[in-house]
C-alpha cells in the first residue's frame, strides 16, 4: 500500500491522514511485514512548492513509503525471486575463493559465504527507481483506469519487484498497485 504524501493546506507541514489510514488499516490487516522505501532520484517535484522553493525552509522529497501490510505474522514472500546477479568481484570470490577469517567488524566471514546462492542474497528494502514517465502503456493497461484519472499507477519497475517476491508462482494480484494523487 502506498499511500503518498499530503500536506496541510497553508502550511509546510505533513498531514497525518495517511499515518491515520495505515493504522485504520492494522485493524484488517494486523501485520506490518515490512516497510518499503521507493527512492526516486530524479521527476520529483518540490513539494509543497512555496515552503520548498521560496520559503526555502523544506527539502524536496525524494522517498515513498510503500507499506506492506499481511493479514497474518507470517506473511508470505520469498526473496530467492527477487535476487540481483552477483557482481564481477563476488563472481570472482566465488570462483577463487578466499581466506576465512574474522574481518576488522568482528563478523567472521567463514566458508558458507562462498556458496552460490544464484544471485545476492539480501535484496534491500530501498527500491531506487526513477517515475520520469509521463506516458506509459502499462498505466493503460490497468484495469479500471481512464485517462482523465489523477491517480497514477507506480512505475512496472516496481510491481516486477514486488510481486515476484510477494506472491507464489503463477498467483495473481488482487488489486493492482496503484498511487494516490497528491
């Protein structure tokens, strides 16, 4: 769930209805699994607009919270499908190897750091993907939109994270992902 920002009108301060709807929401969906920061590194705009670009007393924001809410403590996922590929350097670990020991940080990097899991094994929970598209035929594609709709669907590059990782093989959405016009 996404829930966007919102400010309170005449003022350079957040509103606190989307904390108020993801609470409402805890009482369907009691659990929290996770938090999901969607960084965007470029497209945003400086919002509010005077308290950013005339007042100057606020930052352009450049991270979306996307909550992911489950109906029970153990929600369902899997990481493995949403590994990245290795990079060149951890390719060449695996391949030559290297000495065991305890690093400089006290964590003991021992020989089960060199199994091959098929890609990196920890995806993260910042998601650093660009929404400079004005124009998308995924946005059309999604049920129930029409063009006149201000809600915008969040880019593909997210739903090809999230829902390999956050539904079995072969399972549908129930809804798809949308963003809520600010």
């Amino acid at each position: 769930m996404e829930l966007g920002g919102a400010w309170n009108p005449g003022s350079g301060t957040r509103l606190a209805l989307p904390l108020r709807t993801a609470a409402e929401a805890r009482h369907h969906l009691p659990s929290c699994a996770r938090y999901f920061y969607w960084f965007q590194p470029v497209a945003r705009l400086p919002t509010p607009a005077e308290w950013v670009t005339i007042r100057r007393t606020r930052v352009k924001e450049a991270v979306t919270t996307i909550w992911w809410l489950s109906k029970t403590d153990g929600a369902q996922a899997d990481n493995r499908q949403v590994l990245k590929p290795y990079s060149k350097s951890m390719k060449r670990l695996l391949k030559d190897g290297y000495n065991p020991a305890m690093r400089p940080s006290q964590h003991e990097i021992g020989p089960h750091f060199q199994r091959d899991n098929g890609g990196d094994d920890y995806p993260r929970n910042i998601l650093t993907v660009p929404n400079t598209r004005s124009y998308d035929d995924y946005l059309f594609r999604m049920p129930g939109r029409r063009p006149d709709d201000p809600s915008r669907a969040l880019p593909a590059e997210l739903a090809r994270f999230l829902h390999p990782l956050l539904t079995k093989p072969g399972q549908q959405r129930r809804r798809p992902l949308r963003r809520q016009a600010t």
